[in-house]
C-alpha cells in the first residue's frame, strides 16, 4: 500500500509540475538536469542535484514520467557527468 501511495504522490507532482523541453532554458538559466543516455524517440534525463532519474518520451505527443525502482522509490542516477 505504501508503495502506490509513494507512486501516486510521485505522479501527481509531476502532473503538477510537469516536464519543459531542454531547449527551451534560457543562456542565463543553470541547466539542472543531465541527458544520461538518448535514442531516437527516448532519452533519460537525470536532476543534478538529486540524481532523481527521468524518461521523457516523444513519440505520438511529448510527455515525461520518473522512473521508478522495482519498490516505488524514484530511482537514481549513479554516473558521473
């Protein structure tokens, strides 16, 4: 029960909050998220500052969702830039 109460909260912040294209920051605007890996209609993007790991997706429409270990937690990145 814990776990979908975690990946409901989670998912309605980020229907709150949403996902903006990385093009779109501005130069005087720190860039906080990093692209850890890319295809063709995928790319995952992970917070600098928190390591929370990101699925943005543009196929059929645009949209992003946080990625999710096998127990609820938001998963998170352990590379180096």
């Amino acid at each position: 029960m814990k776990k979908k109460i975690i990946a409901a909260i989670v998912t309605a912040t980020l229907l709150i909050a949403g996902c903006s294209d990385m093009a779109n920051v501005s130069a005087g605007q720190e860039n906080t998220m990093v692209l850890v890996e890319g295809w063709r209609d995928y790319s995952i993007y992970a917070d600098k500052d928190t390591g929370v790991m990101y699925l943005v997706y543009q196929r059929n429409g645009n949209g992003c969702t946080v990625m999710l270990n096998a127990d609820g937690t938001p998963k998170i990145w352990q590379g180096k830039e």
